[in-house]
C-alpha cells in the first residue's frame, strides 16, 4: 500500500478481509501471524489518517467560526 496516497476506505476493506480470514479455521498459525501483523498495520495507518482529518474538519470548523461568528458544534449528535 502506497503511503503517498493512502486510502481510508480501501484499508477498511482490507481489514474486514484480514478478520474474515483469520476467523477460518483452515488458515495456519504462520498465515495468522502474518495477517494479524498487517492488519496491526492497517490500523496504525487509518488511525493516524484518521487523526488527520479531525484536525482538518477542526481548522475548518475554527475558520468557519471566525468567518462567521458564530461557534459550530462539531461534536453535535443531531
């Protein structure tokens, strides 16, 4: 997977994968081991680029506010 161009989605698909196969009882100790270290990776990877995008929606939120205003909520279950 390219770190250039990391994509959240494809990597939650890759690891619903990940869970799929390790949950096969046919799938050797070694196979797991390897499935299980990448999977690990995956989900570094989309918490870091998770992280991100709060952080972005965060400084659009406070641009917005100033723009404005007004104080938007981005936490706000509605």
């Amino acid at each position: 997977m390219s770190e250039t161009k990391f994509k959240l989605e494809k990597a939650l698909e890759e690891l619903d994968e990940i869970v799929k196969k390790l949950e096969d009882k046919n799938v050797t100790l070694d196979e797991s081991v390897k499935l299980f270290q990448k999977g690990v990776e995956l989900s570094r990877k989309c918490s870091e680029n998770l992280t991100q995008i709060k952080g972005s929606v965060i400084k659009l939120k406070d641009e917005l506010d100033s723009l404005s205003g007004e104080k938007f909520d981005v936490d706000k279950d509605e």
